[in-house]
C-alpha cells in the first residue's frame, strides 16, 4: 500500500504543473490533509482492533464487538477506493500517458487482493459468534462495498474538476499511508492510541519529500 501511495498517487500529483503555488507544497499540504481526515475518523467512529484487543473512538455501548470490528475495516476501505477512483480519473484525463493507467490498474490489483484477508477479518468472527455463514458473507461483503462507492466519488473529482486533481491525489496517498502506519507498522503506535509514531512517520517522510522536490 505505501508502494501504490507513491508511486500511483504521489509521484503523479508531483509532475502536474502548478502556477499559484509550488506543486511540493500542494503535495505535502494534502499529504497531511488525508492523514488527518482518517486520524479524526479514528477517534470519531468507534471500531475495534483484532491485533490490539482495543476499542478506538467515541465510547460507545450499544455496539458490540463485532459490529466494532466491521466499522474498523469499513472505515480503512473508505480511503483505498477514493485512491483507486482517482488514479483512474487521472489516467482517462490522461489517454495519452500509459504510465498512469498501468500504475492505476496494478494499484486497484493490489488493494484488491489486500481486500481478501480484510473480508476474512470480519467475516470469521461473525461465523464464530452467530454460526450464520449467510450473515458472515454479508457483513465481509458489506465492509468492502463502501470502496466502489469512494472510487466512483474519486473517479469524479478527478475527471471533472481538474484543478484539485495534485490535491485529490495527494490527499488519497495521505489517507492511505495513515493506514499503512497505524496498521502495519504496529510499533509506531507506543501506547494507547496517541498516534505519536505514525505522525512521526508521515511527517518525516513530507519533509524529505519536500526537500527533494525544492529547487534551491
């Protein structure tokens, strides 16, 4: 995923030319923008994390763990779909650059297959607890069907307004290198919940980004 959020979606929002502001600035703005708009969901919506055995979010009672579980993987497909739609609404804004639509076809062939274990995550538990495998496959289906949702918004973005499309995908990247830094990297967390080592991560990697892209 950290691969796919820069080379399909980064690395084409840095080679658009900009006038009213340096494209890296637009980048990192947007960067942390994403970021941003998942850590708020994170503390917003209350989810569960399996590796953790940890409620995240507002306290929330009438919620069981399970239904927990399902907002948790719910909410981190949201910003997979928006990347995969705006990758491909760069790419048909841009027929003649080929680049964009092998980079945006293997990025929605990789989320896809990192979508079977995500499915699996909700799936099995509920199998477990209600011993319906008909509600399993509904609640597995149920978590991923926000992302064709989000990359019909992307794709639209992308296409008509071409102004934010650096924003949009920068923005994108940012959500998903969130995920990639809260879910993958397990270390980064510390304790609790204070994010202090993902913001690091994503911090770190703006201004080295920035610094590469500034000409002095």
């Amino acid at each position: 995923m950290f691969s796919a959020s820069f080379f399909s979606l980064i690395k084409p929002a840095l080679e658009t030319e900009t006038t009213y502001m340096p494209i890296w600035l637009i980048v990192v703005i947007s960067l942390i923008l994403g970021a941003g708009f998942l850590w708020l969901i994170d503390k917003l919506v209350p989810h569960f994390h399996v590796g953790e055995n940890k409620d995240e979010g507002l306290p929330s009672r009438g919620l069981s763990k399970t239904s927990k579980m399902f907002l948790a993987v719910t909410i981190h497909n949201v910003p997979e779909g928006l990347s995969v739609g705006i990758a491909f609404g760069v790419a048909l804004s841009n027929p003649n650059n080929h680049a964009l639509t092998i980079g945006a076809l293997l990025l929605a062939i990789g989320i896809g297959i990192q979508n079977i274990p995500e499915g699996a995550v909700v799936a099995l538990p509920i199998k477990g607890e209600t011993g319906s495998s008909f509600k399993a496959f509904l609640f597995g289906m149920f978590s991923g069907i926000v992302e064709p949702v989000a990359a019909v918004i992307g794709l639209f973005l992308a296409m008509q307004i071409q102004t934010i499309m650096p924003w949009a995908l920068a923005f994108a990247a940012g959500c998903m290198i969130y995920v990639v830094g809260e879910e993958m990297i397990p270390e980064m967390k510390g304790e609790g919940h204070d994010h202090f080592g993902v913001w690091a991560f994503i911090f770190g990697f703006a201004i080295m980004m920035a610094l590469d892209c500034i000409q002095f």
